[in-house]
C-alpha cells in the first residue's frame, strides 16, 4: 500500500458515504427487523408459483414471443447491419465512411430499453416495438463487427476478380463474401443468444414478450402468475446458455 | 455460363431460415405499414421534430444534473451493498479455505452443506436481471433510489460472490493451503496467503463492474427506480423530445465519464 492506493481507497469510501447521504437512505431501518418481515411478507406471497394448465399455456406463448422478437430483431439488424457495413468500411469513399460510422455508433450506444421505450410511443405496445428495438441497436452492433471482418479481409481474391472483368458487385459476392460469411454468422448468433436474455425484459416498457406479461401480472397483484413468469425467463436463460455452450463445444 | 457450385446449400440455407421466421413475423405482429401510416407518420414526426433543439433551460439542466447525480450515488451505493454481500459469501464458497478439506476430522459434510445452498442462493441473485429485482423492490419499497440500490446490490453480490470466489481459487493456492495446514484460523489464512495474490484483480473487476452498475442504474429508470432513467421516462410520456436527447446526451457523457474514472483507478491499483 503506498500513498496513491490510500488516496484512493479514502476517495472510494467517502463516494459510498456521500452515496447513502444524498440517496438519504436510512439502512439501520432498511436493515432492521421490521423491514425484514416486511420484505419476507411481500416475497411469501409470490409462492407457489401459478402452474395451472392455462397460465402455462399463455406462459409458454410468451416465451414463444420472446423467442420471435429476438430472432426476427437480430435478422433485421443482420440484414441493416450488411447494408451500413459496406459504407463503413470504406468501399464508397471517406464520407460515406464516415457517415456510416456515426450512425452505427448512435444506434449503438443508445441502449436497447430505451429504444424500446421509444418504439412503444412510435408503433404502440407489443412485441413490434421490441423487435424494432433490438433491431435498431443490435444493427449499430453488428454493422461495427461487420465492418471491421470487411476491413480485415484479404483483398486479393475480389481484386483479381475485378481485373478480369467482373462486375465490383460479382466480384464482392464471390471474392470477398466467402471469406467473411462464417464469421458473419458467428457474430450474428451470438448476438443473437444475447437479444433472447434482453427480449425477456424489454417488455417491462410494454414491449411485449415475457417482459411485458410480468410487468401486468405485477401491475394487478397477480404474485403467484409474476413468479411463474419470471421462472419461464430463467428457464429460458438456462436452455439458452446450455444450448450455446453445447453448440460451441461441437463447433471447436 | 459456370454454375454456382454453392449455389444449392446456400439456397437451402436461406430458405429454411426465411421458413424460420414466418411465424417469427406473425408472432412479433410485424407490421411495418404501421410507421408509415398517414396518421402515426405525423405523430412519430411530431415528436421527433421535438428531439431538437436540445432542452437546455437552468430549470431542467438542474433537474438533469440532480438526476444524474442520483444515477451515480444509486450506482455506487449498490456496489457497496453488493459488496457487503459478495465478500463473506465468496469466502464461504471458496474451497480452497476450507480446513476440513484438509484432512479427515469434523466438519466435512457440514461445510459441503453450507457451501451448495450459498452457492444456490448466488446463483439466483444473479440470474433474475437486475431490472426484475427493480421492478419487485419498486413495489416493495416504493418508487425512488431505494429500490434502485437493492436492485443493484442483490444482482452484482450474485456476480461479485462467484466471480470473487473463482478469482481465489484461480490464483496461487499453495501459500493459503500451507497457512492452514500450520495451523492459522480460516481469516488470517485469507489475509495473508490469498488476498494479497487476488486484490489487483478483485479490484480491477469491481471498478469494471461499477462502469455496468452506472448503465443499470439509468435502464433501471425506466421502471421507477430512480435516477436519470426515470427522468427520462417522465420527458418521454409527456412527449418532450428536447428534454429526451438532453438526457441521452448527458447519459452518453456519463458512460464516457464512467469509463475514463475506471481506467484511471485501474491504473493507480496496478
């Protein structure tokens, strides 16, 4: 320890401290007896879970939902993705380079629950929100990665498609296209297994999907249905990472 | 005129997916007709014709700034809380701290008893998103920072206590492992033999993990948690698109802001 970790180490304590100031949270009584049984009171009501046939059945659509926003998001921002990748990496001159560039890095930077809750005022409550959502971020995303394998990929076999007379259109899909595609859809899977785990809960904002029904079970009191719910979102988050890990192993 | 010899796989491919999707698109209710409906069309341009210019009046650039302070101190109160959660847990989850492991004696089948359900109750700590916990502390304990900070503190102690524990483990064992054997209780064992190894790590990963706790803090906004998002979800209802892209830019200066205090900290501690 010498004088620049104690610096820091006081600098640490008094943000937490002036944390809990200015948040004027009381944690003797956030942390007391009282406030325990209270908490203890409000989480026993979500138990047992609502496991009758006919919630399940409107749980396992939400799911299906969820599924659908994620997968239709991530092909739209795929598609976009390609499109703005090829300005961004430089094919049709500097400007549009640089124009591509800062609009990937608007999408991406704005986060997908506040595009959701932006593209809930724009198309109105559902799913369509939240695939417009994931799509609108995830293409800021994915055209960056995009761009950069363009960038990256050997240049030579287009090239010498060109000089013998191709199209620079024939030239892109079977001079450079190849060399990038695996990697392409690399990206766009993984992306892909993120935006099911966001589509779960976007719809807190009302962007549909299992979000959404947890967001309207809590809204009437409805604990026992909210708890099944956020079961099916673990649930799908366990199958999802099992299902990648095992799709990841047999790829290597 | 040469075929495309994988012209056959390629269009199986594509077409499965776009089988794939059909459903994908009714289930999604993909209507694209919608944002170019006449009517909807003026409402969207309406509001986004407010998006500029900027709202930047004293008034609300006070508001922003109170918020966006409160989004930092929610940020950073729940890391201490996380903390408060993820240091003694992972110390009971690491094996390696483990005296009846060393040989037989009393106390090996109590210490694998306690250590699954801590390990079970970290793991379901973190894997209900953060903004779940939010949306259940919001009804618990009102709408405002509290249930922001909860939020935070219960979803990173989860990832803080496995990560921190696998950080322990990863590092050098033989100086802990040979503390214990001579002897020394469980703690001193830990402050001598194991945190000095593991701190620069432990510390470096922390402060990555307050950068996130910053964007959840603001996300967890939106559903009443306190802070720049909630700010932002109020301008959004009221159809004020200044104030909207005011917030937007004050949260991307924040994340920048964030990112440039991690990698300074980072720097002192190595």
């Amino acid at each position: 320890m010498n004088a620049r970790h104690w610096i820091a180490l006081v600098l640490m304590c008094a943000a937490v401290i002036g944390s809990f100031t200015y948040l004027a949270i009381d944690v003797r009584a956030l942390f007391s007896v009282e406030a325990a049984a209270q908490m203890w009171n409000y989480f026993a009501r979500f138990f047992p879970p609502d496991f009758s046939a006919d919630y399940l059945a409107q749980a396992w659509r939400g799911t299906l939902e969820t599924i659908a926003i994620s997968g239709v998001g991530t092909v739209l921002a795929a598609a976009c993705g390609m499109l703005i990748a090829l300005p961004a990496c430089g094919r049709f001159g500097p400007v549009a380079r640089i124009v591509s560039r800062f609009v990937l890095n608007f999408l991406r930077s704005i986060p997908e629950l506040v595009w959701a809750a932006l593209m809930v005022f724009a198309v109105g409550l559902g799913p369509f929100a939240g695939t417009l959502a994931l799509a609108l971020h995830t293409t800021g995303v994915i055209g960056r990665l995009f761009a950069e394998t363009l960038e990256n990929a050997p240049p030579e076999p287009a090239l010498a498609l060109q000089l013998a007379g191709a199209h620079p259109a024939a030239a892109f899909f079977y001079g450079t296209l190849p060399n990038v595609i695996a990697q392409f859809v690399a990206y766009t899977l993984y992306r892909w297994e993120i935006n099911i785990r966001m589509a779960a809960i976007l719809g807190v904002v009302g962007a549909g999907g299992l979000g959404q029904m947890l967001y309207m079970s809590l809204s009437l009191f409805q604990q026992a249905q909210a708890m099944t719910i956020i079961l099916a979102m673990l649930l799908l988050v366990v199958i999802v990472d099992a299902a990648s890990a095992a799709l990841r192993a047999r790829m290597e | 005129m040469a075929r495309d010899p994988a012209a056959l796989p390629r269009f199986v491919l594509t077409a499965l997916i776009v089988v794939l999707l059909i459903p994908g698109f009714k289930l999604t209710e993909f209507e694209p007709g919608v944002l170019f409906d006449t009517r909807n069309r003026e409402t969207i341009g309406r509001f986004l014709g407010t998006f500029f210019p900027l709202a930047l009046s004293a008034d609300f650039l006070q508001l922003v700034i109170k918020s966006t302070i409160e989004t930092l101190a929610i940020a950073t109160a729940g890391m201490a809380l996380a903390l408060a959660i993820a240091a003694p847990l992972s110390l009971l989850v690491t094996r390696s701290l483990s005296i009846s492991r060393i040989g037989p004696g009393p106390g090996l089948w109590s210490g694998r008893v306690l250590r699954t359900p801590v390990r079970l109750a970290l793991m379901l700590c973190r894997s209900v998103p953060e903004i779940v916990w939010a949306l259940l502390f919001v009804r618990a304990v009102g709408l405002g920072p509290t249930a922001g900070v909860l939020a935070i503190g219960i979803t990173y102690g989860g990832m803080l206590g496995k990560v921190y524990a696998e950080i322990f483990e990863s590092g050098d064992t033989r100086p802990t492992v040979a503390l214990l054997e001579s002897g020394s209780g469980h703690l001193p064992a830990f402050l001598y033999g194991m945190l000095p190894v593991a701190l620069p790590e432990i510390v470096s990963y922390s402060v990555y993990r307050w950068e996130c706790a910053i964007r959840a803090s603001v996300i967890m906004g939106f559903v009443g948690a306190g802070g720049l998002g909630m700010q932002m979800e109020l301008s959004m209802r009221m159809l004020s698109g200044g104030e909207v892209s005011t917030m937007l830019l004050v949260f991307l200066l924040l994340v920048m802001l964030a990112d440039g205090i991690s990698a300074a900290l980072r720097r002192v501690i190595e």
